[in-house]
C-alpha cells in the first residue's frame, strides 16, 4: 500500500509540475507612459533604473515580462489621450506613468488596470487616490516633495544669495496644476523671510524670457524653478536666460546645475523609478494598489555650481558646500 500510495504521489506531482511552470512563465505586460519626448536622454536614464530594478526582482524582458512605452505625452492633452488608448489597448497587467498630466490622461482613461506613478506631486488632490495611506483606487505610487520644500528653496536662495529682495516663482499652469501646492508656502515664507514672493506663469516657450526678464527689471532678484514638466523640457533656455539676466536661481532636479545652473535641491528620480518597481512587483504577484499606500522620497539631493556662482558673482558659504551632495566646479 505505501509504495502505490507513492507512485500515486509521483503521477499526480508529474501531471501539476507543467502547468505550474507554464504559469510562472506566463509573459507579463508592463504599459509605461513617459512624459517627456524619447529624444531626451536624461530620461532614458529613469527607465533604465526602472529595468534594472525589475531585473534584480526577477522580472526579465522577453522572458517573463514585456514593457510597451510611449513617450512625449507632456504639454498636449489629445497626445496623452492617444497614448494612454494605445497602451491600454495592449493589455497590460500594470501601468507606469511618469507626472500629473500623463497619470490624470490614464486613470481618465481606465479605473481598472492597476497604475503606478512616480513623479506627481498631490495625488490626493489631484484625485489619484482617497489618501497617502488608504489609495482606495486602481492607482497608488510615489510622490516627489512635500510643500513645505517651497521654503526651503528660498531659504536656500537666501543662503547663496542673501541680498535677494524679489523672488519668481516660474511655472506653466497647464503642466503644474497643482502649483498652489507648493505657491502657497512659498508665498508664506517669503512674507516671513520679508522677501517679495512673485508668482510667474509662463504657458509656452515664448514667454520664458518676458518673464525672467521682466523679473530682473528690479535689482536684488532672484528665481524658483517649481518640478513642472513643461520647465524640464526648456531647462537649456531657462538656464541660459537665468544667466543673461544675471539672476541666482534655485532649481528643484540635479540636471539643471548638471547643465550650468546655479543650485538645485529635491528628491532623486532616478530612485522613484527604482522603487516604482518594487510596486510593480507586488502588483504583478497579486497584491492591489488600493492597499499599497503612497510612498514620500526618502533620498533628497543638495548640488551647487560653482562655476555658475562665480559667474553671478556670489560667494557660496563654505558651511553651504560641505553640507552639499556635490560640488561643481
């Protein structure tokens, strides 16, 4: 009786074992909307932290899983649209969107297919999610900054620069809808620092050097790039407009002292992206994003250019460059 009992065993473990790896095999989708146009290499550089990261959970292209991406799905509401069909068309099983706008086109677009999304400021208020705890929803993700980093970014300003007077705060309204976010408190911290807060939309390219330049009207100003999109696409011309007008700014991502300006400080893309996958993961394994909540940035960077500082004729306090991430000289 033992050993018929065994071979029994044997046949029926025989008869599960395929069907069991066929279904760990089982080629998974991944839809990625990106908001910034393929042709912009500092982007290719988040999507491959996002590869990698899957790879080191297991997940290998053309293997077990597959990525469909579209790019360049920013400032044009119609192109979003179009994306976001075309990717849902494709089935996946999760959806990666990169900022506001792209992740608002998604879940206008689907309440169903789990979303995960880095790079939005106020999803709550943006309606992504009931809460940062409870998502509630088909989308949950990874914020960039708290508000209250409005003031630290003129607290910084002050710092590199302490004859500032006027401070603009530059954004496109279209692609930041959610700037009361972080106007808000940069406008009670001007007030408290006596400093003039300016707000400063621009909505197309044209209007970028109106704007600075009728900022530097006044002597004793300076600027506040917000995280927009729209300001990433045209950071060369803000950073070269910055400079003509001689005004000392403050920028949120490390790509803008990277590429000449002056000082930046802000949450680390490239590790959203990374974490973005450990969501993707678990979503894939059979956990929802309602129960997985929405996740603040841990990893923040402090990079100044020296080159830049000189240039403006500012002195950076030594204090200022030990506590940085990195110097630029």
């Amino acid at each position: 009786m033992r050993r018929r009992e065994l071979m029994l065993l044997g046949v029926s473990a025989g008869l599960l074992t395929p069907v069991a790896t066929g279904a760990q095999q089982r080629l998974r989708r991944v839809s990625v909307l990106m908001a910034h146009s393929e042709s912009d290499a500092e982007f290719h550089t988040y999507l491959s932290a996002f590869r990698d990261a899957l790879k080191s959970l297991g997940w290998a292209e053309g293997q077990n899983i597959r990525l469909d991406t579209r790019w360049g799905a920013l400032d044009d509401a119609e192109a979003r649209r179009r994306s976001a069909k075309e990717l849902l068309a494709l089935q996946p099983d999760v959806i990666l969107t990169q900022n506001t706008p792209t992740t608002a086109s998604m879940l206008h677009e689907t309440q169903a297919v789990p979303v995960v999304f880095v790079v939005v400021a106020d999803p709550v208020g943006s309606g992504f999610v009931n809460s940062l705890a409870q998502p509630g929803r088909n989308a949950t993700g990874f914020t960039i900054m708290e508000p209250m980093i409005a003031g630290k970014w003129l607290e910084l300003l002050r710092e590199i620069a302490p004859l500032v007077k006027r401070a603009g705060f530059l954004f496109n309204p279209s692609t930041a809808p959610y700037v009361r976010y972080y106007l808000n408190p940069f406008q009670a911290a001007a007030a408290s620092f006596g400093i003039e807060g300016i707000p400063a939309p621009v909505h197309e390219r044209s209007e970028l050097e109106p704007a600075l330049a009728e900022l530097a009207r006044e002597p004793d100003s300076g600027l506040i790039v917000i995280p927009d999109g729209f300001l990433n696409v045209y950071r060369t011309d803000i950073i070269s407009l910055a400079d003509r007008y001689r005004l000392p700014a403050v920028y949120p991502w490390r790509f803008f002292p990277d590429s000449g300006g002056l000082l930046s400080y802000g949450s680390d893309q490239r590790d959203q992206f990374r974490l973005a996958a450990t969501y993707v993961d678990r979503i894939l394994k059979g956990e929802k994003p309602a129960d997985l909540p929405v996740q603040a940035p841990v990893k923040f960077e402090l990079i100044i250019n020296l080159r830049t500082a000189k240039a403006l004729g500012l002195e950076v306090p030594i204090l200022l460059q030990q506590r940085a991430d990195a110097v630029i000289e």
